[in-house]
C-alpha cells in the first residue's frame, strides 16, 4: 500500500469514502438477510397499537369511554388514531435507532471485541461511529413508514392527516432518525454491555411514555410541571414534529422551535456517542 | 541491515487510575523489514500495550512508532492502511460469513468489487478454508478461525502483519499450521511482528526477537545468538547431598577443558559445557567424590535466556 500521508486531501478523501462506503454495504447485506425479523420488529409495536385501541376498544361497548383520550380527540378532530400515528411513529423511529446501535454494540464492546475490527478501517474513528449514525437513520426512515400505512388502514375512525408541507416532513424525519441514531450511539457506548438488558427499563419505556407519544404535549396543560419536565426528552420533539408535519390538526408545539431542539439534541447526543465510542475504543 | 518498517522510539505507556500502571517504560525498536520478529516475555510484560500502541488501538504516553514511514498517532487512520492486526481474542465478523470476512476487509480497504471478490477467492484458497466459505465463524474451530483472521489481516497487503499471541488457545496441531501460514507470509513481503510467552514458538518462527519484562526490552538478537549467549552448548545440572565443599568441586570442575562456566544453583551446581566426548564422565566422576545425587543435562533454550536476565521463569 502506497503512503498516503502528504497526498493531496482528495485522495484521503477518496480512501476515507470508500472504507465509509464498504461500511455502508456490509451493514446492508446483514441487514438484508435478517429482513423478516427487522420487518417484524419495527412493525409489531405499531400494528398491536392501532389494533388495540383504534380498533378494538372503539368496538367494545363503551370503549370510547375507556379510550384514554376520547375527549382530546373529539376536540381535535379524528379518533385517537390520529394522535397515535406521529406518536408511533416517533416510536418507531427511536427503537430503530435503539436496535441498530446500542444493542449491536453492547455486543461488539462486550464478549465478541468485533468493533476492533471494525475500527482498524482506514478511517478517522468518528467516522466509523458516524456511519452507525447514518445506517441507523435509514432504517429508522424505513421503520416510520411501515407506520404510516398501518395507520391508515387499522383504525375504525379515519385518521386526518394533512401534509402542507413535504420540505418540512422530510427535514423533520431526517432530523429525528439521525437524532435516534445519536441516541443509541451514546446508550450503547455509555451503557455497560452487560447492562444493557436494565435500559428498557430504565430508558425506553420513560421516555416512551413521557415523549408525547400518546398524546400531543399542548394537551399537558392542565399538569404544568410535567409539560415543562417532559421538554429534556428528545422523544418530545421527535413526536411533536411529527404531529406538525403530519397531523397539525391535533396541535401542536411552533415549528421553529422544534427544529431547533432537535438539532440541539442532535449536536448533544452526537458529541456524547462520539466521545463515548473513542473512549471504549481507543486506551 | 535492511530499512526499519516498524521504528519504536522511545514509548512509553502510562495507564492512570487508582494505581497508575506503567505498562510500556520506554521501548526502543527497530524492525527490518521482510523478518518475522518476536516480542518474548510473561504475561504482563508490556508485549501487547506495545502492539496496541503500533496498531493505533492505544494512545502512548510519551514516544513515538513509525510503520512504513507513518507516524501512528499523528495518522492513525492513514498508517492502518500498512497494518495488519490479529489480536489476541477472535474478532471475526459474526454476521458475515467466512468469504464475507475478507470481501468487505477488502472493500474497507479500498479494493473494488472484483479485486476483492478475486483476492477473497485466492486468500480462501491458500488458507485452505474455500469448503468453509459460506460457514459463519461461530462455527469454525479455533484453528480455523485464527487462520481466517490471519487471511482476512492480509487481504489488503499490509506492509506488517502483527500477531498478538497466536498460538493462544490453539492445540498443537492447529499450532504448527499458524506458524506454516505464518511463514508462508515471507514470500509475500509481509513483515511479521508478533508477541509471545512460548519459547518454542519464538525459537521455530522468529528471525530475530526482542525479550520483554516489565515493559522494557531486556536484550535484541537472533534466537542463536541469544542462546549462545549462555556460553555452551550443554548445561548439566549437578544435585548434591550437601553443599559442602562446593567451592573446591567448583574450582575443580573448571579447570576440566571445555567447561567454560559454573554456577551454584539451588542443591548444587550448573555446568555450562561445550559438546565435547568424555566430558560428561568427567565431571560425573569428579562430582561423585562430593556426593552427587542425580545430574540432568539440558541444551541452552530462550527460557534459559531468561532466567539468566530476570531471575525469574517466563511462566510464572
């Protein structure tokens, strides 16, 4: 191999893309072979959801009643269907970025050592991490729009989705697949690889629950203090940019704001993993 | 001597922590290129901080290593293009098969789709693993596996090739086909640097070897050389009833010719000899006056080599 170092910038550049690229094509070709789990798995979550309360608990007599936000929803226009489908979504989105990094790495830093491989690529080490990032926001993308036809076929009440702007949209889901991928890269690099099973627990299902999934953060109102706690979760903006994007008529939080937190937990998230994955890689 | 592809100067490896840990303490070292080199010493010698630091996996403290000219700290991504690795635990691709292994080594490192489906081919082939190709490396055996982290640390042509701890693991058989595939590599042009505690492994493969201990290289040469070092080619080791006297057996064991050393060991005596007829009676009939008990004759091995310098067995 000839020495690189004193070459002009373009032919590191031509090395880096192409150990960035052939990254790139190994993570495709596993991921095309475990097609059907990764297809069973971004789908099950969503699929069970509609089922069970848009289409099961509105059958029931009196399930609307039961129907956690049957009021909201009447007030917005469209059933809860059309709170759930950016909520899920968002769901979908982050536990893409989840299973496609943090839980791989918990892996390849824990018992198999496989990142040492990976990192003796002639590439910068962010760049190994960043590719993570990207391949994770892929699916991620791939994950939200399994979502949508789901949403549309499975509710009894016809969800209203309204897309006025598709610029937005496609900013809004870039910007959150790349952010969830940022969120698995600094779980799985902070995280004990042996710890990794407690983060459902301790992670997931929080900021789950408490990521305007399930219902749109203007309708926190009435609880003050947790429409203020709930702003540190990256989650929340990710579901409500989601709502704006896709489902203004449920409300939700000013556009300008919601891109502006997701680029901030984007920078923050991305700089953590970054740092996390030179630590556990470099002594 | 021939262009050094490994130059190590002055290295230093401090990990801090509650009890700061000097692991490398100041290793100079210069590899010519085309040998198969060894860093020989016990377990916690500083051998594998030394690769680490090499193969830009470890941060030195002070120091600086040079592969192929490029410095590793200043150009890390750069300088692996010349690197191979084989580290001590199996790193294999769990989610590629066998072929894939070394394919997407090969597209990582820059070579196209046919370069590499051809030079994935020809490596599968000379380390004899084409039946395995489709196998995944959970189902390979130890020896197997370390033959195909060998091939897939190779694939891009590596000016060197480090081998941490080969043999580890590995059941005699599986041994001594690494060490074949491992010499199999000087008709490539591949500098070899690898670490070890066996003896024999350093002595079989090595063409020249550097002994380690406490992070500082205690001597550099050829494994003859270093055993000649000894001063003989045979070493008796006298046990006695007592050691009274033992100062007049020594004075007298030296003045028979060929012996060129002795030395009071634990319960007796060391005598280093050159291989000469008749001596041995010689010194069996003069011990035996002073109550010999038992004698073992030896040749001089690198683990002699090393006792002499530390004191110490290298297994301890």
């Amino acid at each position: 191999m000839s020495n690189a170092v004193g070459k002009p910038s373009h032919v590191r550049w031509a090395i880096y893309s192409r150990a960035f690229f052939g990254l790139m094509q190994r993570d495709l070709r596993v991921l095309t072979r475990e097609i059907v789990p990764f297809v069973i798995r971004v789908a099950m979550n969503p699929l069970l959801f509609l089922f069970v309360f848009t289409y099961v608990m509105p059958h029931m007599t009196g399930g609307s009643k039961m129907s956690p936000v049957a009021g909201m929803a009447a007030a917005g226009g469209g059933g809860f269907g059309t709170v759930l489908l950016p909520g899920l979504m968002a769901v979908a989105i982050m536990f893409s970025g989840i299973a496609a990094v943090a839980l791989p790495l918990a892996q390849e830093f824990g018992v198999t050592r496989e990142i040492d491989d990976r990192v003796m690529c002639p590439l910068p080490i962010g760049a190994v991490a960043i590719e993570k990032i990207i391949f994770s926001a892929i699916q991620s993308i791939v994950a939200a729009a399994v979502v949508f036809p789901l949403a549309y076929f499975i509710p009894s009440t016809p969800v209203l989705a309204h897309v006025s702007s598709w610029w937005f949209l496609a900013v809004v889901l870039v910007l959150a697949s790349l952010l969830a991928g940022a969120l698995g890269l600094t779980i799985g690099t902070l995280v004990q690889p042996k710890q990794i099973g407690l983060i459902f627990g301790v992670v997931i299902v929080p900021i789950t629950f408490l990521g305007c999934v399930y219902y749109p953060w203007a309708a926190l109102k009435s609880i003050k203090w947790l429409q203020l706690c709930v702003l540190v979760n990256p989650i929340v903006y990710i579901s409500e940019g989601l709502r704006a994007a896709l489902t203004p008529s449920t409300g939700h939080m000013p556009a300008a704001m919601i891109l502006t937190m997701l680029v901030v937990f984007l920078a923050l998230l991305t700089w953590i993993g970054l740092r996390g994955f030179a630590n556990r890689v470099i002594s | 001597m021939s262009e050094s592809i490994v130059e190590i100067l002055g290295l230093r490896k401090v990990y801090n922590g509650k009890n700061s840990v000097t692991a490398v303490d100041g290793i100079d070292l210069h590899v010519p290129a085309g040998l198969i080199y060894g860093l020989l010493g016990p377990n916690g010698a500083g051998k594998t901080t030394t690769i680490s630091i090499a193969t830009t996996r470890a941060i030195p403290t002070a120091g600086s290593v040079k592969i192929a000219g490029v410095d590793v700290v200043a150009h890390p991504a750069l300088a692996r293009r010349s690197i191979g690795v084989v580290p001590q635990f199996n790193t294999l691709d769990r989610s590629c098969t066998v072929a894939e292994n070394i394919y997407f080594h090969c597209r990582y490192f820059g070579l196209t789709k046919t370069e590499a489906t051809a030079r994935t081919a020809q490596l599968l082939d000379q380390f004899r693993l084409s039946d395995r190709a489709a196998a995944y490396p959970q189902a390979l055996s130890g020896g197997l596996a370390q033959r195909l982290q060998i091939a897939r640390a190779i694939a891009h042509r590596p000016r060197v090739l480090f081998l941490d701890e080969p043999s580890a693991g590995l059941d005699p058989q599986s041994r001594i086909a690494m060490w074949e595939a491992v010499q199999g590599l000087r008709g490539e042009g591949i500098t070899v640097v690898l670490t070890t505690h066996y003896m024999e492994e350093a002595d079989e493969l090595c063409d020249r070897l550097a002994i380690i201990d406490h992070g500082k290289i205690l001597i550099e040469d050829t494994p003859a050389a270093l055993k000649a070092s000894i001063g003989g080619d045979k070493i008796y080791d006298l046990r006695m009833r007592g050691v009274r006297d033992s100062g007049i057996l020594k004075r007298n064991l030296q003045t028979i010719e060929g012996v060129t050393r002795v030395e009071v060991i634990d319960g007796g005596l060391r005598v280093l000899a050159r291989a000469k007829d008749g001596l041995l009676a010689k010194v069996v009939t003069m011990a035996n006056e002073f109550g010999l008990r038992d004698l073992t004759t030896t040749e001089p091995s690198l683990e002699t080599v090393f006792i002499r310098l530390t004191g110490r067995d290298l297994r301890e």
